[in-house]
C-alpha cells in the first residue's frame, strides 16, 4: 500500500478533530483508526505541530 503524505494543514485539522473525538470517550486506538493514522504517527504529529493554528502551519512550508 503506497504512503500518503499529509500537508501541514490536513495534519494540523487531523489533530484537531482527533482531540474533539478523544473529549467525546473515544480511545486514541478507535480516533486514529478513523483518521487513518497510526498512534505513533499521532505522537510524531503532535511533537511537531502540537500548538500551531492553521495560518502558522501554512507558513511551516
């Protein structure tokens, strides 16, 4: 299966809807699965743009 690479927005808006789900109950296993990440590429994910808002990841490029 060919990897797909995620722009810094789709990752800053996957992060986003993942904290909504994981507020709801949802374990992080079941929100990432959804996603269609793995949890250590959330781990990766939030490491790297844990804290940035849209137009800052925009200017990470």
């Amino acid at each position: 299966m060919a990897r797909k690479r995620h722009s810094a927005e789709e990752i800053v808006n996957k992060l986003r809807q993942a904290e909504v789900e994981l507020s709801k109950g949802s374990s992080v296993a079941s929100v990432w699965k959804l996603l269609g990440a793995t949890e250590q590429t959330q781990y990766r994910w939030r490491k790297e743009y844990g804290g940035l808002k849209m137009n800052q990841a925009q200017k990470l490029k």
